[in-house]
C-alpha cells in the first residue's frame, strides 16, 4: 500500500461519530480481546461516539487512515500512551498500522517530553508491536473483563 493512497487526519467531531458507526461494524471481528459478558461490554462502551467524544474533551486525539474516503483505521492517543488501535481486518497486512504506528510514534516523540510510548495490547496485536519493537512490561493482564499485555516503546 503507497502512503498516496491513504489519508491521515485528526478526526473532529462529526468524524468521530462515523468511526462510532465504523467501529460496530467491526465489533464481531474483534472477539478476542474481551472475556466474556463484563468484558464485552467494556469493550463495546470503549466505542461508544459518547466515549470516544469525552476521551476527547480529556485531551485525546484520534488520529484515522482513510482510502478512497473509507475509513481503514484509527489510532486513539493521549500524551504518549496509545489507547486503542485498530485496522480493518480487510486492510491488515498491508502496511496501513506500521503507517499510522510510526506517524503516531513520531508526533508523540517530536516534543521531546516523553521517552517512551505505552500502549496495553491486545493479544491479537502483540506480534504487531513486538515487531515494532515494543517490549512487554507485564504478563498478559485482566482489566474489567478485557485482555492485554502492557507495552513499551523507548525512543532514541
């Protein structure tokens, strides 16, 4: 995938609300990231349009790929932690997350006030972010129903 064909931005709040719609279409593609009812739900409200615009009322940016004006993507940040990250399954292995990874990675980098970027993974994406070069700080965790395996990123 050529970086041509796809657009970043940082979503306002109509554009939130779309990846809301965007994401529940996704919803059954990502099962294995919740345990059960309590973290289903957990799950489901992390996408929720009211979440996701509260998140941002916090200081949290969100930044989307799109091609051809479909969204394939998004990243949700916040200082230099990663809170959620998520590619189509029909883009995956395409080059489109290593894309937005390294944009998010170099804009949290570029202030110089953080060392590292955080981010607790799901398990379907700890390969992802070995391959990216971050490293566990943590054994696979349980948080409200929800799976993940703390992670770091140093710079420099």
């Amino acid at each position: 995938m050529s970086n041509a064909q796809i657009k970043f931005f940082i979503a306002d709040t109509d554009e939130i609300k779309n990846l809301a719609v965007w994401l529940k279409s996704h919803f059954p593609t990502m099962e294995k990231t919740y345990i059960g009812e309590k973290g289903f739900k957990t799950y489901i409200d992390n996408f929720k349009e009211k979440n996701l615009l509260d998140r941002r009322k916090k200081g949290f940016e969100i930044c989307c790929a799109k091609i051809e004006g479909e969204i394939v993507g998004f990243c949700e940040y916040n200082s230099n932690q990663i809170h959620l990250f998520f590619v189509a399954p029909k883009y995956q292995n395409q080059g489109i997350g290593s894309m937005m990874l390294e944009q998010q990675v170099k804009s949290l980098n570029q202030n110089g006030v953080y060392n590292k970027v955080i981010i607790e993974s799901p398990p379907q994406a700890y390969d992802f972010f070995k391959k990216k070069h971050f490293i566990p700080t943590a054994p696979e965790l349980e948080r409200d129903g929800m799976i993940f395996k703390p992670m770091e990123l140093h710079f420099g």
